[in-house]
C-alpha cells in the first residue's frame, strides 16, 4: 500500500502476476504535485519523463470510494477544502490512478487498473503512447473514466477493455493551443454508464486524425461514439470502422455547440463512420450497476442518432456506409409530442451552450436519426429498424444541404404508407 510514487525516465515498474499496487485510503497521502503545478492527485505521476513504461499481469489499485468517502470526510470537517458538487468531492481533489504529463515515449502493457477514487488514468499533452492489452475495471466512484487522452499525439490504444462509471475512452482538449493528433484505437471492448468512446466535452483545441477499429461496446448508457466541438475547438479527419454495439442507449451523436469558445469558431468536418450494428434497448441500459447513469427526470421517447451543428458552424463532410440499428420503437405520441410540420421543427432549440449529450434535446421528431445543419452528408447502404410501431418517421433531416441517401431502408411494423425520410428546407439534398 502507498500514496503517491513518482515514476522517473528510463524507468520500467514492472508488476508480476499477482503483485499488486494498493492505493492508500487516505486522502492526506496525495500530496498536489509540485513539479508540474498539476492541479491533479494521483497514485502515479510522471512529469516531463520519457522512455517509461508500466507492463506486466499485475495490478494498480486506487483507493477506490473509501478515498473518496474519506476525503469527503475531511471537507466536511473542515480539513479539505472542497466546493462539492451533487455532495461529491471534485474530480481533482480524488486521486486518480495514473497521471503522466508532458511525456514521451510511455508503453503501458498488459496490467489490470481498478478503484480509482476519480478518473482511472491520464495522459495529458504525452507523445508516442502505446496502451497496450490492459483491463481497466473503473466503476467504483463517480467520474471514473477509463482512460483519458488530453492533447497527445501519437498514441495506440488496442487490444484492451475498458468498463467504467464514466466515459470508457475519453479524448479532451484542454489546451486551445495544443490539440490530439494522430490516434489509432482498435480491437478494444468499452462498457460505460457513460458513453463508449467519446471527445469534446472539453474541446478547446482540437482533434485531428483519429481513427477506430473494431470497437466492441455493451450496456453503456449513453453513446456508443460521439464527438463534440463546443468549446471553440476542431474536430476533422476521423474514421471509424467495424462497431458493434449491443444495449446502448443511443448510436452516434455528433454535435457543434458554443459553449466555452471565447471568440474561437469550432468545426466539425471529414467524418467517416462505417460498418456498424447497435441494437438500442428499451430499457435503461445500466440499470443494476453500483454507479449507473443519471435517471431522466421525465420518461421520454427513445432518442435517435444525432448530427447537430450550429447554423453559423456546419457539420461538414461526413460519410454513414454500412450501418444497422435496431431500435425498440413504440414511441409515445401523446407525450411531449413534436411532429414534422414545419412549425414543430422550427421549435427545435438551437441549445447551442449546453453540455452536449444525445438526450440534451429530450423529444427528437426521428427514432432513428435525425440530421440538422449539415452540410454534404452521405447516407449509404444504412437500414433502420424497429421491433415496434413508432409515430415518428426513421428519419428527419433538417436544414441540411448537398446531400444523398443511398440505398437506405427502414423496417417497421403496421408502417403502411409512412413517409419514413422526411426532409426540410434542405436543398440539393437527393433520395437515391
């Protein structure tokens, strides 16, 4: 058992089968790093180090919620100074498990990392990471993401599997100057009570040439991916290739917003996502684990996969080849209906500041996917299906432009003559 280590360049800390690191539950054992000014606890640090590596069948164990419980203690008896936030301590006063900043050349190979008391691992602006054959197991607290990659470069993450309370796979920019560039995720497996493999809640850089293969993703309650630029970042030149996603409460979001942009104009564009099959339940995806996804306050229709940008900052350029979903259907139409004629689409909040989240809309006119302020978008080879009847129609595009629907089907019982592709104020927008 130990508080915080420092792993220094050159270093190798390697853990046997068996051996495990156990992180102390008590908070006073975090000390805020020094060298760094990280504002960050951890059970590792690495700060400006290069040529380290953390391999082996061995385990890292954080402190877990008693951390958490205890350092909640501590605020309420005045010892920590905290704000708290839902009675939680925040993010940066538990520590994580790993915490590697401004590195280069790190290899994290076969371990297992569990019971962080925050995020579970980080590397913040690192260069030529390779994350290699590990298990993360991060669902003892809230926030504990899998693993976060803020502003790096160079970086492969395969062959490993993630289940986490938060996001499993999480890309941030927290830097407007710096940005992620050059990732390869592949052959990996994400739960979450969050959203699978996610970037742009914080997106004050950017994220450029990113690409995923073989994504495997159950039970997760929000989105299976899903990229956001709203704090002013860019996101351009993504692909995505083979997803399989089963119990996950919504497909693919991508969103603009204008959030935390402070003058900057965020873009989205040159987005490939390809061969894809989710099945979308009915139910609450989570539901039975110990940290599960926030509860609506209200019941709500099933929502479908989204792409939503701004009227002033276009979605641009995106390619949807070779997907299926299946959704439960049985919309409600008697509650919080909104239907296709034009006034009830232009009622359609832009909520261009708001923390984006598939659901952020609650009652969308689509149930399978609905499109707005898009510009040359290119549906191909995509089915949509639902197990139940649904008043609303597959899909809805809205304010998009230059785009085709290639060979689209839809599958939905008692459907008779529904129109099920509904287009509005979308010119040289084209049914093939």
């Amino acid at each position: 058992m130990t508080g915080t280590i420092y792993l220094k360049s050159n270093v190798t800390l390697h853990l046997e089968r068996g051996a495990v690191i156990l992180g102390s539950k008590n908070p006073f054992d975090y000390p805020l790093d020094t060298l760094g000014s990280i504002t960050w606890k951890a059970l590792i640090y690495a700060v400006r180090q290069e040529n380290i590596a953390i391999t082996g069948q061995g385990m890292i164990q954080g402190g877990g919620i008693d951390n958490a419980l205890n350092t909640l203690n501590m605020v309420q008896r005045g010892l920590i100074e905290d704000e708290l936030k839902y009675d939680r301590v925040r993010e940066w006063k538990r520590p994580q498990n790993i915490y590697f900043l401004a590195c280069k050349n790190i290899v994290i190979q076969g371990i297992t990392l569990k019971d962080p008391a925050s995020w579970n691992q980080t590397y913040d602006q690192c260069e030529d990471l390779l994350v290699d054959g590990i298990t993360v197991d991060s669902k003892s607290y809230w926030n504990n993401d899998g693993i976060g990659l803020v502003d790096c470069v160079n970086v492969v993450v395969r062959n490993s599997f993630f289940d986490a309370a938060d996001d499993a796979i999480c890309l941030k920019s927290h830097d407007a100057t710096k940005f992620c560039d050059n990732i390869l995720i592949e052959n990996c497996t994400a739960r979450s009570s969050a959203s699978a493999f996610k970037f742009g809640t914080v997106s004050r850089g950017g994220f450029r040439n990113v690409t995923v293969r073989n994504l495997t993703v159950y039970d997760t309650y929000r989105s299976a991916i899903t990229f956001a630029a709203v704090d002013g970042g860019f996101v351009e030149n993504i692909l995505v290739d083979g997803v399989r996603s089963i119990n996950t409460g919504n497909v693919i979001y991508l969103r603009i917003g204008d959030r935390w942009s402070k003058g900057k104009k965020p873009s989205m564009k040159n987005i490939t996502i390809k061969n894809v099959y989710a099945e979308v339940p009915a139910a609450k995806p989570d539901a039975g684990y110990s940290y599960e996804g926030p509860i609506e306050d209200l019941p709500r229709n099933i929502s479908p996969a989204s792409i939503v940008g701004l009227p002033n900052y276009k979605i641009q350029n995106v390619l949807l080849e070779n997907i299926e979903m299946v959704y439960p259907g049985g919309g409600d139409p008697f509650y919080a209906y909104r239907g296709t004629k034009a006034e009830d689409l232009e009622s359609i909040p832009e909520m261009e500041t708001a923390y984006p989240e598939f659901s952020q809309f609650k009652e969308l006119p689509a149930w399978g996917f609905y499109l707005r302020h898009v510009e040359n978008i290119t549906l191909k080879n995509i089915t949509f299906k639902a197990l139940k009847a649904d008043y609303r129609p597959a899909v809805v595009a809205d304010k998009i432009s230059d785009s085709r629907f290639v060979d689209v089907k839809t599958v939905e019982p008692d459907a008779g003559q529904k129109q099920q592709i509904v287009i509005y104020k979308s010119p040289n927008t084209v049914i093939q």
